[in-house]
C-alpha cells in the first residue's frame, strides 16, 4: 500500500495532483469529507461556517490530530491520496498509523498565482 498526503496553500495545485492521482486509479480520501459527515451526524448544516465550527470545536476536546484519527479508518487499497491535512500533528497520526508506506506531498505555487487562482473560483471565501 501507498498513501500520499497533500499539504498546500488554498489554491495551490492541490486538486489538480487529486485528479492526476484518481485518474490513475488512486482512491481519494477527502478528510473535508469526514468532517461534513459528522457535521450531518449532528444535525448541522452544511456551511462553511458550521462545518468549521465544528472541526474546530473537535480539535479543541479531542485534540489536533482529532480528525487523522477519524480518517485512518477510510484509507485502504493500492494507492490512497489523503487530502486537506492541517498540520504537524495530523501528519505525525497518519505516520504512525501508515509508516514507511506514507509520503507528504507539499504543493508550492507561488503568491501572485494562488491569488489568482482564489480570485477566479469567484467562492465566498475567495473574496
């Protein structure tokens, strides 16, 4: 087994490796994903603002590594490509669960490009 994981800046490439990577036959895992469906869970709304509340508020009483941790159990198959990592902490849980069959990727573009990038997604939080 293979599993990368994205790191990234908003609007950096990350999406772009995404598709290459499922074009490829890797199952994407979207750690966004998993927060939204325990938003559901607890009756939320899907907002932006809801969802990150909740991620938050989760980091806060379970600790950062909170949401590696509820992602782990998704990840199975050949090649696996972990998406929305945010920080050290998440990383070090899925090293620990994954060892030498993980990889980080860090997707670098430079600022000028990303703002671009965000500014035509014409996405509320984009503004």
């Amino acid at each position: 087994m293979k599993i990368l994981v994205t790191t990234g800046m908003p609007g950096s490439g990350k999406e772009e490796l995404l598709k290459i990577c499922a074009d490829r036959g890797a199952k994407i895992v979207r750690m966004g994903d998993i927060v939204r469906e325990k938003a559901k869970e607890f009756g939320l709304d899907s907002s932006d603002t809801s969802v990150g509340a909740l991620a938050n508020e989760e980091r806060k009483r379970y600790g950062m590594d909170v949401w590696a941790m509820r992602t782990i159990p998704y990840v199975g198959g050949e090649l696996v490509v972990i998406d929305g990592t945010r920080g050290p902490d998440e990383i070090k849980a899925f090293k620990n669960a994954f060892g030498e069959d993980l990889k980080v990727i860090a997707i670098h573009t430079s600022p000028k490009e990303r703002f671009r990038r965000l500014k035509s997604r014409g996405r509320p939080d984009s503004r």
